[in-house]
C-alpha cells in the first residue's frame, strides 16, 4: 500500500515527527556510561505516553521477527545494526549506540534513528561509519522530490556509503510510512537512477543508510529480533522520516537544533 496523505494529514505527520526527534534528541543526552538498555526503553515508554501518543512497536508481529516486539524502542550496540530488542545491558565507554524509534500520533507515524558514541572515546571506525550514513541520508534527502524516482534516492544514497568503502545489504531498507509505520515503496540502499515509483506531493519515506565495516551479511540474535553483522564488526545506523511537497523534500523528524 502506498498512502498519499492530504494538507491535515501532512500537518500531524509534522507533530509526530518533531515529537520523534525531540524523544531521540533527550535520549541521546541520557545514553552515558553506565546507562541500561532497559532505562532508555522505560524512558522512550514515559514520553510516549505522556504525550499521548503510541508506540509503532509494542505490538509489531512482522515476519521477519520473533514478535511481538514488546518495547518501545530499538537499541543496537555495536556490531548490532537493526531491530535491535532492549535487554539488561549497561552502555560503555566507546560503545556505538543506535537508537531507533517509531511513533504514531493523531494517526500519523514516525521513524528515526541516530547512531552515537556513548562516553568520550572516539574511535575513528565508529566517528567514520556514522558520518558516511548521516552524509548518505542527507544525499537521499537531495535527491527527493515530486517527479523524481525511488531509484534516484536509493542511487544517491549507494553512491556515498559504497565511496566511504562500505558493502551495502538490500535486505533492508528505508520505506513509505503514514497510518502504518511500514508501507510501500521499499527504498533500498542502492539502486539505479530513473528507476522506481515517481515520488508524488504527500508521500512520506523513512530514508534510513546503514552500514557494517566490513560485511554485507547479517545474523539473527537468539532474541529472534536483534541483527548483527556477520563477522562481528560495527555498524551505524542513521534515519529520518521526510514528506515530498511541491518544493521538494520536507525533514519532518529533525531535531531543534538543526533545523534552520
């Protein structure tokens, strides 16, 4: 199903999404050293919650998954990259961290994620690999807009991660998001120009690059939920949900800050 969402529809996507990014943004500032997996899913839990809004994956039964999910967030450490399932882990210093959240209010779905470094080591794999697919997102978000092609985006954003050295997999991938948190169009990570559905005013994407250092192979965890890469590198991870408009595309789940 591809949705096309009308003026008062694209007006609560834009509510839900700066309430994504102001959840991830506060989480982020509370992911320290020393700091469970499960506290940042009771945190995301409480502002859901209170902002009266709903979690895309308490009950999310895909699948590819062992569901239903069960929590309110997606926490990847490390060498895990996707569908990452909250557990009784304390974060470290150096740890790459990749939080990945879903929300629906007013009818109206969300999804973001952000790749960070926990602590004040920097080690220069992570620092690259998080950059590459910040800058691969931002190239998919360039090349969308009404009369382009999913091919366009999915060619902008392969272009960089494959520049930066980086295998990409096509198992998973960014897709359409509106009344449901997964829709169609599928976007892969790479792909052709000119190719694909042609982006209309009122489609919503989640674009989302990801990336592992040296592999294009995922595992399952035992969880049935968690990927990680096959060879036990890091991965990083970097999403936003965007609408197509008459001038182009809209960022509807960027943070404050960096907006302009």
């Amino acid at each position: 199903m591809i949705e096309i969402l009308n003026p008062t529809e694209l007006t609560r996507a834009r509510n839900t999404g700066a309430l994504v990014a102001d959840i991830l943004q506060t989480l982020k500032g509370r992911s320290t050293v020393g700091t469970s997996l499960l506290e940042i899913d009771r945190w995301a839990e409480t502002m859901i919650v209170e902002a009266g809004a709903q979690s895309c994956y308490v009950d999310y039964e895909p699948s590819f998954g062992r569901g239903p999910f069960g929590h309110y967030i997606c926490t990847a450490v490390n060498d895990a990259v996707l569908h990452g399932l909250p557990h009784d882990y304390m974060l470290a210093d150096g740890d790459l961290l990749t939080l990945d959240l879903a929300v629906s209010k007013g009818g109206v779905a969300a999804d973001s994620a952000i790749s960070l470094i926990v602590g004040e080591s920097r080690p220069p794999e992570s620092v690259a690999m998080i950059s590459a697919t910040e800058r691969a997102l931002s190239a998919g978000i360039a090349a969308a807009g009404p009369g382009a092609r999913i091919g366009d985006i999915s060619h902008a954003i392969g272009s960089v991660l494959s520049e930066a050295g980086y295998p990409i997999n096509t198992e998973f991938g960014g897709h359409g998001i509106g009344s449901t948190m997964h829709q169609d169009p599928h976007v892969p990570n790479t792909g052709r120009p000119g190719r694909g559905y042609k982006l209309r005013p009122g489609l919503l994407l989640a674009l989302e690059p990801w990336v592992m250092a040296d592999t294009a192979e995922l595992v399952t965890d035992a969880d049935g939920w968690t990927l990680r890469s096959a060879t036990g590198c890091r991965t990083a991870h970097s999403e936003h949900t965007i609408a197509i408009t008459n001038d182009g595309a809209e960022i509807l789940t960027l943070p404050k800050q960096a907006q302009p």
